[in-house]
C-alpha cells in the first residue's frame, strides 16, 4: 500500500500513522479506489500526509481535503 511505504521512513509516532492511515482508507473508499496499484492512491498517500502537515488532526477532515485538493468530488 503507498501510504504504509510512505510513512516507514517518516518521524511519527503510532497514533499519527494510525490517523493518516484511517484517513488513507477512508478517501479511498470515497472516490472508489480498489487498487492500491493505482497510481492515483500514491497520488492521494502524498496528498493525505501534506494535508495532516498542515495540523489537520480528524481523519475525516484531513480525507475530505486531499480529495478537495486534488480535484475529486465525492
């Protein structure tokens, strides 16, 4: 999965893993992406963990962004 790759070389604590990964899955199943393959779900890994960067802490919310910020309407 792109975000588990992503993250294993990133400074975080299991909490902060757990929250982007939760958010992860949850814009996944949002927009309809089941293969992790595909490149659009590294796109939205990279735009998951550059929206948590900003200090958005609920997994929803910090979903709902990256798919705003990459152009998809759920």
């Amino acid at each position: 999965m792109p975000i588990y790759r992503l993250l294993q070389n990133m400074p975080m604590g299991p909490e902060d893993i757990a929250r982007l990964t939760t958010a992860y899955e949850h814009a996944l199943r949002s927009i309809g992406i089941v293969d992790r393959g595909d490149p659009l779900a590294e796109l939205l890994a990279r735009k998951i963990i550059e929206v948590a960067q900003t200090g958005i802490k609920e997994p929803a919310d910090i979903s709902a962004q990256a798919i705003k910020e990459i152009g998809f309407a759920t």
